[in-house]
C-alpha cells in the first residue's frame, strides 16, 4: 500500500514510539487516531490535544480499530495481543513506527540492535559523527522517537537503537549502516521461549538492506555466528573481533586507537567501540577526529559509571546489568580485588560463566534481593564472605565493610531490579546516593 493513499492510521499505544508516530502522521495530512489499553501520561496527553489528535484511553474501540487502514503498533504489544490477532486476521498492514518514520526520509540512517551494549554503541556512534561536526540526531529505543524527530526536523545522519520489539515490525526500513552487537537470551517469554524467534526479530534489521549497504556483526559471538548463515543479505558484510584489539589498543581499518584515554572499561566496551570506529571511518570521519571523539565521550549513566572513590576504595554502578553475559563482561574488567553486589528478580540465571573471574577477583558477595537462595547457593564455599542486605544503603554499608584500601565496589546486579525498586535506574541512583553518602 503507498503512503500517498494511507488516509485512516490507527495507533496502538500512547507512549513515545506512539504518540512520535501520532505527531508525524497528523503532519503528513493522515486522519489519526490513538489508542491505549492503559492510562496515558499527562503530558502525551497534552501533545496529542495540541496537535489535534483523537485518542482514547483504558480500552481498545475495535470497530474504529478495524475500520482503518494501516496500523502503526507499539513495541510494547507483542503479535499474539488478541486485538493483533483480530487485525491480522482482517489483513490489515501493521507496521512498527521505526518503518513508518523511515518512509518520510532519505537520510543515512545508522541501526544498532543486539542484546548488550546498544545504548553505548549508539551514544558513541552519536557523540563521533556530532564531534566530527555532521548534522545528526540519536533516537529510536534512547532518548525521542525516530518518528518524533523526523517529523521535527529531517536531519542528514540518524543513528538509531534499535530492540527486537521495534524490529519486528519492519519490512522496507534500510539503515545504510546495520549492525548486531551480539545475541544472547533475553525476552524469552515474548518469543515463546524460542531463541531463534528473537534472533529473527534481530535479523530484520538486514532484511531490506541493499549491495551499496554495509552490515556489521561481532564475528566472536557464538549464536550470531551459528545464525547469520540463516539470513543472507545483499549487503556488504564486515565482521569485527576481538583479534582486533591489542591490549588498550584497537585496529580498524589499518589505523590504531588509544583506548586507554576514554572512560570505556572492559572488553565489551572495547567491541562497542569497534563497531563505533568502523562506523565513523565509514561515513568519512578522519582518524585523528575519531580519536578525539573517543577521548571526549561520556558514557550513559549505569553501565560501569565510576561513581566515586571513598577510603581508597572505587565505587562502580553497573546497575544496567541486568543478565549474566553483562556481568560476565564487567567482572572480566575488573583489575582489582572486587566486593561484588549482587541480586534481584532473578530471570533464570545460570551463574556458571561467572565462576573463574569470581573466583579470581571477588573477596566478598552483598546479595541485595528479596531472595538470595540461588546467588548464596551458587557461591558458598567459593567466597568467604556472603551476606544478604534489603536495600541500596544497606548493600553499600556492608560493602564498605569488606573493601580496603586499592579494592573495587561494583554493582553488577546480573537481575532485574523490580523486586526493591522501580526500575534498573533508580536502582542504580539509589546506589550512587548510598556512596556519596559513605
């Protein structure tokens, strides 16, 4: 169906990607409507008012639904939601609001997908290309949506995160530059617990993509490397490794980068900022401008975010790791004996990889969880020290007590964090308050 001749949109869910696409389709001369199962926030309300868009709220009109002629859905309705089933069952086209938005520019477009380290991924590529003085905008799953800021003004360079609730809708969105930074299980119970339906949400981010393209993927990822042979693309193919890094150093594109001046720790990091080099070089940004970049950016809050050092001892809030492969990559950066936080709602943890660097580097575990069986019962016997705190202060307190002089703090909770907080942030802001008040 052409745009041109898209008249009636319905729009499922009222929250950024919604009302973003809401505002953008009113502009292009569409008859909009919003609808939201749950309450909208006041101030989408507001900028739905303002703009002069219907919308309704706490329930789903069908009929009005039904009688439209594109849907736009929101990533947080999954597919088997029974009013999607009803839409598809009448052949109505739904599309996501990353493919909506895309159908109303022709700028280069850079998408970043995996299961860890997207949001840095897409910060750095950002904070590369604005140092290096291109007109560009950050968007998609961080920060305004990819329709809000199109509608806003149409930019040159849009560098895009993207999760696999936003990918699944996509059929003719290109990036000229895509990449997956890795896959591991994650958001299982939205793919019915099948790993290969989560990769192939992943795996459109190629699905469009042309020869004159470029995608990039992380060659040392095992269920990337076992699945990419699952879905070609005509798209040049360019795989990045660890190979490529040489102690603080990394080699892209037969030039060398100092790692060692940035605030990015760790190998993961450093894979991240391969993928952001690559990326740079490729849209034309000179080496010495990438280095300088490098040097200048700071990290989103969260993820191994140096809070403080008090009595000689470092506080690290890595409260954005939320899974095992996280902490796995954040323990693995630790240079110095580590007092470990650890705890949550946990998702099904095996803590297995996590053996040999908690053997090697941890001197004491802080369980910060309502239930702590697993975690206690995972490593009894392999660190003296265990003990189980309920909240953030009281996890820093105890922490403080093993640590000395020379010795890291780290959050790295490995779980989700609903169980005594709202959400992994506030989480990790509570911790921060609980150091600077040591």
């Amino acid at each position: 169906m052409g745009l041109e001749q898209i008249l009636k949109i319905a729009i499922l869910g009222a929250g950024e990607s919604g009302v973003g696409a809401a505002i953008l389709a009113k502009q292009k001369g569409h008859k909009v409507f919003v609808s939201d199962k749950g309450q909208i926030k006041e101030h989408y309300k507001a900028e739905l008012n303002q703009h002069g868009i219907a919308f309704e709220e706490g329930s789903h009109d069908h009929e009005r639904i039904l009688a439209m002629n594109l849907i736009i859905k929101s990533p947080g309705i999954p597919d088997k939601a029974p009013l999607l089933q009803e839409i598809h069952r009448k052949g109505l086209p739904v599309i996501s609001e990353i493919e909506f938005a895309a159908r109303y520019t022709q700028s280069f477009t850079i998408g970043i997908t995996g299961s860890n380290g997207k949001t840095t991924t897409t910060n750095l590529i950002y904070h590369l290309l604005a140092t290096a003085g291109k007109d560009v905008a950050m968007g998609g799953n961080v920060g305004k949506s990819f329709a809000r800021i199109v509608a806003e003004r149409d930019y040159p360079f849009y560098v895009l995160e993207l999760s696999s609730f936003q990918l699944e809708g996509i059929q003719e969105y290109r990036p000229d530059i895509s990449m997956i930074l890795n896959i591991t299980p994650d958001h299982l119970d939205r793919y019915e617990y099948q790993l290969e339906k989560y990769a192939a949400a992943k795996f459109n981010i190629i699905k469009a993509q042309e020869a004159k393209d470029t995608f990039l993927y992380n060659a040392d990822d095992p269920i990337l490397g076992e699945l990419r042979e699952n879905y070609p693309t005509l798209a040049k193919t360019v795989s990045l490794s660890f190979q490529m890094t040489e102690g603080t150093r990394l080699n892209v594109g037969g030039f060398t980068f100092d790692m060692s001046t940035t605030p990015l720790m760790g190998r993961h990091n450093y894979m991240n900022a391969l993928f952001a080099v690559h990326t740079a070089l490729q849209v034309g940004i000179a080496p010495k401008v990438i280095q300088k970049g490098l040097n200048t950016f700071i990290n989103a809050p969260h993820r191994l975010e140096k809070v403080a050092t008090v009595n000689g001892v470092a506080y690290i809030n890595d409260s954005k790791a939320t899974n095992v492969d996280s902490v796995y990559y954040a323990l693995e950066a630790m240079t110095q004996p580590t007092v470990w936080i650890v705890g949550g709602q946990d998702k099904g943890n095996d803590y297995e990889p996590l053996l040999d660097f908690v053997k090697a580097k941890v001197n004491a575990i802080v369980c910060m969880g309502l239930d702590n069986s697993k975690i206690v019962q995972t490593f009894s016997g392999m660190v003296e020290n265990i003990v189980e705190t309920g909240s953030a202060a009281e996890a820093v307190q105890r922490a403080a007590q093993f640590a000395s002089t020379g010795d890291t703090v780290l959050l790295s909770p490995a779980c989700a964090s609903f169980d005594l907080f709202q959400n992994y942030e506030d989480r990790g802001n509570q911790f921060k308050a609980a150091v600077l008040e040591l």
